[in-house]
C-alpha cells in the first residue's frame, strides 16, 4: 500500500517594515539692527519665534557677544535649541547664514551631509542645543556681504527622526479628496432648483434656500422662521455684487473665490484697504455669521500688515470684532512702536480733532489722570503688554 501524503495549504505569508526617517522643517530668523544688538554681554542670546517640527518645539539661538567668555566676543555664535519637553529626541540641523550680496556664497554649516559618519545628534532634554560657539569671526561677519541694512538672515533646517512598524497590506486603494464643493459650486453656477433671487444694484443671483439656512444663522432665520415664504426677489443694498458673488461662492464650495487680491503680496499697486475685496468681505461674513470665512478673510488682510497699514487694519478688524487679527495687529505695533509707527499711530488716532490747535479746559480731572487716559497711552500700555507676555 502506498501511504499519502497531505500537504496542508499554504498561508499567505505576512510582510512588515521597520522605517526610520526624518521630519523635515525650516525656519527664517532675520536679525534686525544688528549694530544695536551687539554689547548684550557673553552668553545672552536672541531667541527666534518657536517653530514645530516633527512634534517638537524648536527655537534658534543667536548670541552677538558669542557663547564662550574665553573668546572675549571674537565670534558670535548661533544654536537651534530643544524648546518643548522631549527626551533623548534624534535630529539633524543644518544652519544657514545667507549670503545678501550678488554671488549668494551662503554660509553653511550642515548635519544633514555627515549623517552617515556620525549619525543623528541626540537631544536629552528641554533646552538642549546644537550649533557652534564659533560660528562666525565677528571683524570678518560686520565687513561682509551677509551683513546688509545691519541686517542677518539666517535659516534653520531640523530633521527630527522617526521610526516605526509599516505593516500596512501591499496593495491599497487611494480615496480621493472630498470634492463635494466642487458639486454644490456647480449648483450655484447652473442656477438648477433655485427658490431665491437676490437683486444686489441691479445684478441678479439665483440661489437655494436651504444650503443658504444651512451655512449661515442670518439665512437660517430669514428662510425657515416663515419671513421669506415666497419666491420674491431680495434687495441687497449694502454690498456690491462682486462682494455677494463671493459670499456665495463661499457659501457653497467653502473656499474663497479665485480673484487677483487673493494671490499676491501687498504692494503699492494694490487697493485701500476700503476697496479691498478682503476687507468687504470680512464685513459680509460678520453680517452673515460666517466664522471661517471671517478667518479667511483675516489671513488674507494679515499679509498686508504694515507702519502705514496697522492703525487701519486694527480700525478695522475692531470693528467686526476679527480677534486674531487684531492681536496680529496690536502685535506688530509693539514690536515696531520704537520706530515711525508711533508717529504714525498720533496721527491717525488724532486726526481732526486738534486741527484748530485751539485750547481746551478741563476743569474735573488733575493733570496725571487726563494724561493716563490718553488713547495713545492705552495703545502704548497694550503694546508694552503684549512685549511682557
């Protein structure tokens, strides 16, 4: 008799990957008035903004009398420090000093390039730093080209390393990203199904009553509270149709319409801030409760704070109560308030009302109590407020 063999079935076999890697981020750190920095004392730095990469906080330290005593102010140096808890947290850096001359001979001092020879440096806890205490001769930096307008610039990059079990299968299937804006878009472009007309200075659009009650309280009320049971036009009288076009458009794809303003960087080309598209915008979405686009609309108005733009922008962003931009606002002014803006602040916050130069009596307040509630005073307090926090 001939005995058989079973084979049991075979299993597909199970894959897994052990992957190590780096997080990578950068930093600009632009040191203005240099000149004036310098003398501070050995070991006293001047701190970058914190910047997160890989789930860390990081910071750069640049110390114009150097770190070392024994130099006697020969170099100065620059660290990138640990600036959040973390413990044994592996990294690579790389320290730019940029060159702001024509031949851009940036000065570069690398992790990244010997990464192999000595592998990532390891930070022990908060407060941690790498970088170099000779970082620069001191003579040599002040008669160079990366010094300009007393001006440096640095860049930091961080690799923070990470490691982890992939297991995931070998075949997947990509989701693609939501596109139902791109659907609701199409509604309002097409006009199909609309029960609304809104007639703004003479332009006509066609919209739906309940993906308007839907994103908005102030359409929520006017549709389903009975006001505006029939299909009647509304007039809009307090908003130009560019502006209603693009709190439509927001309405229904949850993005900003694609307009120029949105797309470039201040310059002298480009509207007040009355005419701005942004500004009017800002307004619309207070009217209609609309929070991100308010945001939005922030974000946008932010890039083109400036000495001269700040007092309005601040006028402005109090006024439909845009809180994160007003503190950029009241930020900005704190950290400028030493040079022209001050000036600048006195006028605008002054202007007509002492055009006569004529005198004024007060005859119920002593004389260190009016000067404390001068509005520039308050406007100095919130600034030095802001700088002690």
């Amino acid at each position: 008799m001939f005995s058989h063999r079973h084979k049991s079935p075979l299993v597909s076999p199970s894959s897994s990957r052990f992957v190590t890697e780096t997080v990578n981020g950068s930093h600009n750190f632009v040191i203005k008035g240099y000149s004036l920095a310098k003398g501070i004392g050995v070991g006293k730095h001047i701190a970058s903004e914190t910047f997160t990469v890989g789930g860390f906080q990081w910071a750069i330290y640049f110390y114009p009398d150097g770190k070392n005593p024994e130099d006697n102010s020969a170099y100065v140096s620059v660290f990138i420090a640990l600036a959040s808890e973390g413990t044994d947290v592996r990294a690579l850096f790389e320290l730019t000093l940029v060159d702001q001359g024509t031949h851009g001979k940036h000065k570069v001092h690398s992790h990244f390039d010997r990464s192999l020879e000595s592998g990532p440096y390891t930070l022990k806890y908060r407060g941690s730093m790498w970088g170099y205490k000779r970082f620069f001769r001191r003579t040599m930096l002040e008669s160079s080209t990366f010094l300009k307008d007393d001006c440096l610039k640095l860049n930091c990059t961080v690799g923070v390393v990470v490691s982890a079990i992939d297991s995931s299968r070998l075949h997947s299937i990509d989701v693609p990203e939501s596109d139902i804006g791109a659907h609701f878009g199409m509604l309002l472009e097409n006009e199909e199904g609309s029960d609304v007309t809104f007639n703004v200075r003479g332009v006509k659009f066609h919209a739906h009553k309940l993906v308007l009650a839907a994103r908005s309280p102030e359409f929520e009320s006017e549709f389903l509270n009975g006001m505006e049971e029939d299909n009647h036009e509304i007039v809009v009288v307090d908003m130009e149709p560019k502006v209603f076009k693009a709190l439509l458009h927001f309405i229904y794809t949850d993005n900003l319409i694609e307009d120029e303003e949105f797309s470039v960087t201040s310059s002298s080309c480009m509207p007040s801030l009355s005419d701005k598209l942004a500004a009017k915008l800002l307004a619309a979405a207070d009217k209609y409760g609309l929070a991100r686009l308010a945001l939005m609309c922030e974000s946008v108005l932010c890039k083109d704070i400036s000495v001269n733009s700040v007092a309005n922008i601040l006028a402005l962003a109090d006024r439909f109560s845009a809180m994160d931009l007003k503190s950029v606002c009241l930020k900005f002014a704190a950290e400028n308030l030493v040079g022209g803006l001050y000036l600048h602040l006195k006028r605008e916050f002054l202007n007509g009302m002492e055009e006569d130069n004529h005198e004024i009596v007060v005859v119920d307040m002593e004389p260190k109590v009016f000067k404390g509630s001068h509005p520039l005073t308050s406007i100095s307090q919130n600034c030095s407020n802001l700088i002690k926090k």
